[in-house]
C-alpha cells in the first residue's frame, strides 16, 4: 500500500478521525488541530483512500537542534512513515 506524504495541514475533518483513532492509545498525547496549524512545517500521510494516518511537525523551540512530534495510526507505526516525514521537515 502506498503513501502519500503532503506539505500541508489536513482538513479538520481528517485530523479530527485520525486523533479519535488513536484516543486509545496510551502512548497518544493529545492531538490538537490548533496547535497544528501554528507550525509553520507540517506533513499529512495519507493512504491510498485518502484517509489520514499520521501526521508530524517540526516543534518550534530555542534549541538550535529540531524537535518534531509525530501521530501515527497503530496500523502503520511499522511503516517508516516518521523516518520519512522527519526528512521532509528537516528539508522544506
């Protein structure tokens, strides 16, 4: 199955399925499309329907080394979507 990696923040309706997906996981924090659309480098995945299933962005902060937060739906943490995603936002 593929996936498609976007520059730009999903749709609201999207992101609000993907953080009920992973409601929950442990692991999860919460996920917050405010605090999304505030970064200035966001990456949306998503599959070959169209559905979100992970999204990631570079954290802002006073460190000069980059911090990113990634949500990934369980089913595709085994999928090198961060390692992917991460790259992008280290080059945009």
């Amino acid at each position: 199955m593929k996936i498609a990696l976007h520059n730009e923040l999903p749709a609201e309706s999207q992101f609000r399925q993907l953080a009920d997906s992973i409601a929950d996981s442990a692991a999860a924090g919460p996920l917050v499309y405010e605090v999304c659309s505030q970064s200035r480098r966001v990456i949306a995945a998503y599959d070959e329907d169209d559905r979100l299933v992970a999204i990631g962005r570079l954290v802002e902060g006073i460190n000069s080394e980059p911090q990113f937060e990634f949500t990934v739906l369980p089913s595709y943490r085994e999928r090198e979507i961060e390692n992917y995603m991460r790259k992008l936002l280290m080059f945009e």
